[in-house]
C-alpha cells in the first residue's frame, strides 16, 4: 500500500511514535528551533492525543505499520491531526548504527519526518481493511486444509495404505477414509483425529468461501471483482482477494503495480556491469501468490469455456474486450517462454508480472 514520499511538514512538530502494543515511545522535533522533547505514553488513544495537544503549535505525526494496525492514525486523524503511516522497509537507516532502542527509533521516526524522505501507507478504509480480513482468513484456512490432507495422507502412507481412485480428496476418497481401520487402536485414534481435520478445515474454508461470495456482491467491490473475472484464472474468490489487498488501484500504473507486488527483478549495475537477480518479493505478499497461481492458468491453449462466457456476460463491453485481449497475450506469451525453453516457474513469474498489469488495465477501465 505504498504511496509517494510525503512532503516536508508545514507543521510546526515533527513527532516519531514508536508504537508497540503496551507502550509508545515519543520524540517531537520542533522544526522552528531544533529542540527535541521525548515522553513515554501507554498505547491508548488518549494518552497519545493527550501529549501532543501539549506541544505549542501544531504536530505531523509518524509511526511505522505494523501489527498494531491503523487505529492510531485514524483517531489522529479524527482531531485534525495529520498522521503518516510509514512503511518500515523504505526508512533509511545509517549503515553503522549499531544501536536500537525505542527512545531512538521514535528520534529517527521524527527526524525522517522533517526531511520529507519517508514513504507513506495507504491507510484502507474500516471496509477495506474487515474485507482483507476475511480474504485472508480463507487463506489461511487454505494452507490449513492442504496442511491437514498432508498429514492425513502421509500417516495413512507410513502403514501401507494408499487410495486407488483417479482423484483424491473428493466424495470418493472421504468414502474410503471412513472405512479406514487401523490394527493399531493409538493409530487409528490418531488417524481418525487427523481425518477429523481436514474436515472441520473444508468446512471453515466453504462457509468463508461463501462470505465472500457475499461480500464481493457489494457495491463497493462488484465493479471490480466482474472485471478482473474477465481473465482466466482469476474467478470471484481471487478476484475479491486481489480488490481486498489492492485497494485503491489507481495509486498505480501498469508498469508500477509489478514492483509493488515485488515481481520484478532485483538488479545490481554498476558502470557496464548489469546483473539481474531473482523477484524482490516486496510488497504485498498475498496479492503476489494469488497472482503467481492465477498465471499457471493462461498455459493452456485459450477457449473460451461455461465459466469464462459467464464472467464474460457479466462483465461491461469494455471490460470484455480488454479481458479477452489479456487472455491471448498471456497465452501467446506462455507459447513464447516454451519455445524457447524457458524454466517453466521462471517463466509464470513474468507472466504474473504482466498479469498483474493486465488486473490494473481492467480495475481501472473507464465503461
């Protein structure tokens, strides 16, 4: 959720908050005299407010995102007190300081503030952040799942059991699993305890599933979410996700997006020299996987099937256009990376890259 550095503040404070989830350290810099004041405050609201009101004159204020969320700034905000969510990764420290404490940190905090050098957060709205909640609690539940199926399987494997069946983890298969008896009464209570849950995860992950189902009929998110459903691999489910996690898509361009979702390359050059590494992996971690999986889908030769049409009914005339053109890119561009024998995961990471540009061209489309 990065945007464009900050501006230096007009402020006559430039406060650092070192935020933990009991406590916060405070500095405030006063940019007309160079003056530094520091306090040590709890973590309510209040205390925070209550201290800056005390400075003479009017404060910007900073601290880093983290596990404690938006609340701070947002009740900053409320009293018209300007905050900035800073991203923690793009905060230039000094290469030999060897010393951290929260007193220093919340200096620095301050510091960077004045100069205008900090990279700021989109802070989402309470909607935007309780549908990212939802959308990765079911993937959490996800992993859960496949975790759950894993051991489930792997046991069963350690005596010598193993399904037949063309496909695992249908009706079928759970048939089977309920017939299973182990000689063993320590082993079959394990097993029926394992099997137990990867039942009790498809069910968590149905009925999330379904929730956001519901969530992405929405008029906030609809728009969006039949869109980006023009291409394949991208159905409601991920389609919602990817709104969730994104947020406001025109903060972006297409070319933008794919760094930050850490898609792109590192690089290291220097006079002639120019090396190129593996992706960076910034950015939104969650976004980028959903991407990555979405890509293995354009490999296949590109029809047009029920689901697709379906999505494609629902979309705008734009959208649909716009969608049936990314499909044969991406296609076009797997058959390319094929033929010239391209490493298969090499090659799905630059077509999730430019994936990513193609979601953007959608959830931007004007019609």
């Amino acid at each position: 959720m990065f945007t464009n550095t900050i501006p230096v503040p007009t402020e006559r404070w430039a406060v650092g908050l070192d935020v933990h989830a009991r406590s916060i350290s405070a500095c405030a810099l006063d940019l007309s005299t160079g003056e530094l004041r520091t306090a040590r405050l709890t973590s309510h609201d209040e205390s925070v407010q209550g201290w800056l009101t005390s400075l003479a004159g009017t404060a910007a204020v900073t601290y880093e995102a983290g596990p404690t969320g938006y609340g701070l700034a947002r009740a900053l905000q409320t009293v018209d007190i300007r905050c900035v969510v800073a991203a923690p990764s793009k905060i230039a420290r000094a290469a030999g300081d060897r010393v951290k404490t929260d007193k220093r940190d919340a200096a620095l905090l301050a510091r960077r503030l004045a100069a205008g050098d900090l990279v700021a957060v989109r802070i989402p709205t309470l909607s935007q952040e309780a549908a990212r909640d939802l959308t990765r609690a079911h993937e959490d539940v996800r992993h859960d799942l496949m975790s759950a199926r894993h051991r489930t399987s792997k046991l069963l494997l350690r005596h010598g059991m193993l399904f037949s069946g063309p496909t695992t983890w249908g009706s079928a298969h759970h048939a089977w699993l309920a017939q299973v008896r182990l000689p063993q009464p320590a082993a079959q209570d394990a097993f029926e305890d394992a099997h137990q849950g990867v039942l009790l995860a498809e069910s968590r992950k149905k009925a999330l599933a379904a929730k956001i189902m519901t969530l992405a009929s929405d008029d906030q998110f609809a728009a969006t979410v039949t869109a980006l459903g023009c291409l394949r691999g991208i159905g409601t489910l991920t389609a919602m996700s990817l709104a969730a996690e994104i947020g406001d898509w025109d903060r972006f361009t297409g070319t933008s997006i794919g760094a930050y979702l850490g898609l792109t390359p590192m690089e290291h050059s220097s006079g002639q020299s120019r090396t190129l590494g593996p992706i960076t992996k910034t950015g939104n971690p969650h976004a980028r996987l959903l991407l990555i999986e979405a890509a293995w889908k354009h490999r296949p030769s590109y029809r047009i099937g029920t689901t697709l049409q379906a999505r494609f009914d629902a979309a705008t005339p734009a959208a649909r256009a716009r969608g049936h053109a990314g499909n044969l890119r991406l296609h076009k561009r797997w058959t390319h990376f094929t033929t010239r024998g391209k490493r298969t995961t090499v090659a799905n990471t630059a077509i999730a890259r430019e994936l990513a540009a193609w979601c953007w061209s959608l959830a931007t489309l004007d019609g």
